[in-house]
C-alpha cells in the first residue's frame, strides 16, 4: 500500500512508527521499545493493588500503597515477546488524531514483503479503538446525519402538500416558511404547517447537539436511545461477516 495520506471517516491515515535498526543474529525486535513503554506504562494502571491487603491498606500512607502497588504489578507482569512484525501485526501504543484520549491499538499494513526484507524505516498502521468509543463519535454523528435527512423528508413532505417548491428550503428561513403555511385555515392546512414546525424544531436540535463542544456521553446515549432504530440500522452496516 502506498504511503499516500488517506481520510476516511475524518481520520487521517495510515498512521507511522519510526522502525527501531534490528539485528537477526542477535534476535533484536524492531520494536522493543513499544514493549518496554507498554510495560513500563501498564505497571501503573491496573486498579487493584495487588501488592496490598485490604486490612493494610488504612493502616499504609498513599506512598507506601503506590509502592506495594508497584511492586505487586511488576510480578505480575512479564516483558513481551510481539514476534515477527509484518503486514496485519497488531500491537499497542498506537495513536489516532480523532481520539487522542482514548487507547488505541494499531494494526500494521505496511506490505509484507518490505517489512520481511528490511526495506523500509517507517511502518504505517491503522489506529484500532474501542467500539464504544467509536459509537460515542463517529457513530452518533453517522445517526445524526440520518435523523437529520429523515427531518428533511419530512419537511419537503410537508410542503409537497402544501404545493411549495422543496427548493426553498435552502433559500428562505425555516421560521418565513412556517409563517406562510400558518395562513392556510383549513385543518389540513394547519397539519401540514404543524409537521413542517416539528421536522424543523428537530433538524435544529440535532445541528445543536452536533456542534456542542462540551456534549456528554449521556446526551449522545440518549439521543441514540430516542433514535434506536437509526442506531441499528448504523450497527448493522458495520456487520462484514459473510
């Protein structure tokens, strides 16, 4: 695959790692250094304290809880060994500008046999996220757009019924549209202005939850529980199995 930047989805791709020099002789892995930093990094995460019993613990400073902590993962873990590094490896430490705050793992693609024969420097790699975090992002924004064109359609229904162009929508404010249909008297008329000010109301509260910087997770699961079915038509596309 070339080394050509790609976006798909907003994410810009393939991603790179700098290739560590490598001696076969010697069995040097390319990418010891990944693995030191997983280690070293996964020594302090883990959220029990192996090293502590609970009847300690009140009796123990933070410090000295820390350093048990320490200690107990360090026997638990052990350095790894990720093998050969080709076309299709996954590994961890890998880095996505969309979701820089998530931990992300990378599967490698660049070809084989430039990785099998030394010739390259530079692997490039796709970022590989958690599923819920991909539906935290890009999946709500896949389900907003949907509820926003299903808005559409039902706005251009409306003023189909009411003998207007749908070209006006992109021309003329929703609020100056509304207000002709409201002329009409008849209950007909009124139902037609009616599902015209809903489809309306309902494109701008989708536009407003799109563009909030500080939205939460409880707002996107919430605007995917109100749109379930559009949640799982979503979902279903992402099925590739045969």
């Amino acid at each position: 695959m070339s080394g050509a930047r790609r976006s798909i989805q907003g994410l810009q791709w393939p991603y790179q790692v700098q290739a560590q020099p490598r001696t076969r002789a010697a069995g040097r892995d390319p990418f010891a250094t990944v693995t030191d930093s997983w280690w070293r990094r996964s020594a302090v995460v883990f959220p029990s304290a192996p090293g502590v019993v609970k009847s300690e613990a009140s009796k123990l400073s933070g410090e000295e809880i820390d350093e048990r902590h320490h200690r107990g993962c360090r026997r638990m873990l052990r350095r790894l060994n990720p093998g050969e590094f080709v076309q299709g490896t996954i590994f961890t430490c890998g880095l996505s500008d969309s979701y820089p705050a998530v931990a992300a793992l990378g599967l490698l693609i660049t070809a084989r046999c430039d990785t099998a024969q030394d010739k390259t420097d530079v692997y490039n790699y796709v970022p590989v996220i958690p599923v819920e975090a991909w539906i935290e992002r890009d999946g709500f924004e896949l389900v907003a757009k949907r509820a926003l064109a299903n808005e559409l359609g039902k706005m251009k229904s409306a003023l189909t019924d009411a003998g207007m162009a749908h070209s006006i929508i992109e021309f003329v404010e929703h609020e100056a549209i509304l207000a002709e249909l409201n002329v009409g008297t008849s209950r007909q008329d009124k139902a037609v202005a009616k599902r015209f000010e809903q489809a309306s109301r309902g494109m701008r509260a989708i536009n407003k939850l799109l563009g909030s910087a500080d939205r939460t997770r409880e707002d996107v699961l919430e605007f995917l529980d109100v749109n379930e079915g559009l949640y799982k038509s979503v979902i279903k596309d992402l099925d590739v199995t045969p």
